[in-house]
C-alpha cells in the first residue's frame, strides 16, 4: 500500500495519509489526525471535518486539502518527508457534526493548521 500524499490549495504538500489508509502525518512525522469511515478527528477525538473523494473538507464544507488526483491547481514537487514520530494515544471520539454540503470552494484555512486544530 501506497501513502497519500495530502496538497493545500496552493499545491504544496503539507501531509500525507499512511500506509494504514487511517492515520494522517504532517510532512514533519507528527502524526495529527486520522480517517475513519470517511469522517476526520483530529489526534485528540475532535471531529473536525469530512474526506469525500479524494477532498478534505471543513465543517462549513468547504474544501481544505486535496489529493493528487483532486488537486485543480498545479503541484510543487514533494519535499522529503520526516521520519514519523513516536505517537501518543488517540483521544476518544466526539459527536460528529452535522454534515454540510460540500463546496469546491477552498475555506481560506491552512491544511495543515485544520489539521492540527483540535
């Protein structure tokens, strides 16, 4: 299995998907949130947006991060990544927020900073 190389809407890379299709990394190692059944928490439990298709979403619904495939601007070339780091526990799981439609709009956040939010 193959990483998922995570873009902002800028093209850059800024995190990536591990092997284990759930965990999400910063291009740092630090390990900061994670997927489950199409729903994203942050390392602490905190719902904190949608992965539909390829997109990250916000809980407005606007679009956070992008795939390769999803990405509708031109890609930087990848930097080398950091070795992964040693990963605390995750935290338990909070109400999931009523999904909102989704906008291809960008929300204006930082990938990394939603990320990194909870």
């Amino acid at each position: 299995m193959a990483e998922i190389s995570l873009y902002d809407s800028n093209g850059d890379a800024q995190a990536y998907i591990a092997d284990d299709k759930e965990t999400i990394y910063t291009w740092d190692g630090d390990a900061v949130a994670y997927i489950q059944n199409g729903l994203i928490y942050g390392w602490s439990g905190t719902h904190i947006g949608w992965f539909k298709s390829g997109v990250i979403y916000d809980e407005s619904g606007d679009a956070v991060g992008f795939t390769k495939e999803t990405s509708q601007v031109a890609l930087s070339v990848e930097s080398v990544k950091s070795a992964k780091a040693i990963q605390a526990a995750k935290g338990a799981q909070s109400v999931v927020s009523t999904q909102p439609v989704f906008s291809s709009s960008p929300s204006g956040k930082s990938l990394t900073g939603f990320l990194t939010s909870s």
